[in-house]
C-alpha cells in the first residue's frame, strides 16, 4: 500500500494539469481499495487473537498499521496537487488568450475582457477548490454565463478552453472521503484485536489511542464527522455522499446489508467491515468447462 501511495505521490513532480491530478487520486483510491480488503481480517504482532487464527504469513506490525492511518489522514500532499492542477489549468487560459489576442485586430480587446475574465474564475476555482468541504466548494464555484447569438464571438477563448473543474475538485473530495473510510477501517480492526474481537461502541472510543480524532466528512456541510453504524451482522462506516444528505440516520433507515447494494451508486458512500455481507467478487470472462466442440451451419465438407 505505502508503494502505491508513493506512486500516486511522484505524479506531484511538474503537476500543471488536472488530468495528473485526476490520475493521482485515482491510484490513491487504488490503495484505499485495497486498505478497505485488507483491513476486515488484517493480523498484527502481539493483538489479543487466538493463535490459530494467525494466518501462514507474517501479519502487520502495530507500527505499520499506525504509520497507514497516519499516511490516509494527510490529506495536505492532496489538497496542494489540486491547487497546482487548477492553477495550471489557470495559466494554460491565460496562455491561449494572449495568442489568440495576438491573431487578431478589431476583437482584440473583446478577446482581451474575455481571458481576464476567466483569470478572475480561475481564481474562483481556486477558492473552491481550497474549501475544506464539498458542499461549501459548491457555492464558491463560479456561475457559467450563457452567451449566445453573434456575442459569441467575443467569448471564443472561454468558450473554447473554459474547464468543467468543479468535477476534479468533487473527485478530490472523494477520494480523501475514500482514504478517510480506509483509515477508519483499520483503526475499527486494531480496537476490535485489542478487545476480544468486539469492534467499538462509537468512533468517540477509537481516541486518542487508534486515531487523533474522528475524521471528519468531506461531503457534510459544518465540519461533521464520518459516521458508524456498529450492526453484528452489517457494520459499516460511511459518509453522507454527494447529496450531503445523511441516508444511513434517517427515520427509515438505508443499510447496505444485502449484498446488491453497490457502494458506488448507493445513497451514502460506506465501506463494510466485514467479509460476511460484502459481494463475491465479479468474475469477468468465466472459464468454461468441457466445452462443446464448434461445429459450422455448412454439413458439407470444405473444398480440397
């Protein structure tokens, strides 16, 4: 995992453009994938488990797990790939409107107003993308103008190389939710090796000894943390999700119990901690077994 994370953290070197930032934080969700696998029968070194559950290989050592949770918490390296991606993206407009300007003479200054104007949405995105949620990234985010008719052509540049950044800035916000379930998981597993196999009550208990304090969710509004649902059968911990709305709490509660439920179109995005209700694993291309011998719709034999 920490080989993964150091892959995603080498696409930093010349980050310019959002696509490097998107490409980084996708390999982050790679190892915050796998960290949500690892982690629901993760062993370590001298946790209160009965012998013969200790799998063949070597399991973790408690420092590796704490410099894990530690590394999925630092969400710094990430938020300042974003503002290097936007502020990239920013001089790439800036860049195109100048050369446009120079091609041309009686628009110049219409071309001149226009890439000034993207500069000061750049800067707008740029805020946004500095906000430490969601929901308040949302409102700081810029109102595209409609232009339409022969005004166009006064606005080619920002017609032609205005950005749909809200997306990246709503992925990376994503992609630490991810990272912070991840941390979550894990911190869940060493409590319940800790406390003859008994997870906590509430992520209040996971502090101070297994996280500094509970994270919080980058798709709330407020500065509310990430929530738990401690269920015997289905336990899970979860953020509100992209509609900001808290699913898992309301009257008649969501729980992603049945193993249809996919995580990626669920009403809040959660990560299960246990084997027993999570799906099997899909199975692309499935090998058959004795298959029949192809035969042609023609009886007759091919021509010598």
């Amino acid at each position: 995992i920490r080989d993964i994370q150091a892959i995603a953290a080498g696409l930093d070197d010349g980050n310019m453009f959002a696509i490097t930032h998107l490409v980084r934080i996708g390999i982050e969700v790679l190892a915050a994938d796998a960290v949500a696998e690892l982690a629901r029968d993760l062993q370590v070194v001298g946790a209160m488990v009965d012998a013969t559950t200790q799998p063949a290989h070597a399991p973790a050592s408690r420092e590796q797990v704490r410099e894990l949770i530690a590394s999925l918490l630092d969400d710094g390296p990430r938020r300042a790939s974003l503002q290097a991606a936007l502020q990239g993206e920013r001089a790439e407009q800036v860049d195109v409107g100048i050369n446009v300007a120079g091609r041309t003479w009686i628009v110049r200054p219409s071309i001149q107003l226009d890439t000034l104007g993207l500069i000061k949405e750049g800067q707008q995105i740029m805020t946004a993308g500095a906000a430490p949620d969601w929901p308040t990234a949302r409102k700081l985010l810029p109102v595209t103008p409609t232009i339409d008719g022969p005004r166009r052509a006064a606005h080619v540049v920002s017609e032609s190389v205005r950005p749909a950044l809200s997306r990246a800035i709503s992925n990376s916000h994503r992609a630490t939710t991810q990272s912070r379930l991840a941390a979550l998981a894990l911190a869940i597993r060493l409590y319940q090796l800790d406390h003859d196999a008994q997870r906590p009550p509430t992520l209040e208990a996971l502090v101070p000894d297994y996280l500094p304090a509970v994270p919080l969710d980058p798709y709330a509004a407020g500065g509310k943390p990430l929530g738990y649902v401690p269920d015997r059968v289905a336990p899970y911990v979860y953020s509100v999700g992209e509609n900001g709305i808290d699913d898992s709490a309301r009257a008649s509660a969501w729980r992603p119990d049945e193993k249809t439920i996919d995580p990626l179109t669920a009403p809040d995005l959660f990560l299960r901690l246990t084997k027993e209700n999570a799906p099997a694993p899909q199975v692309i291309d499935p090998p058959v077994e004795n298959p029949e011998p192809t035969t042609t719709s023609n009886s007759e034999p091919p021509p010598k």
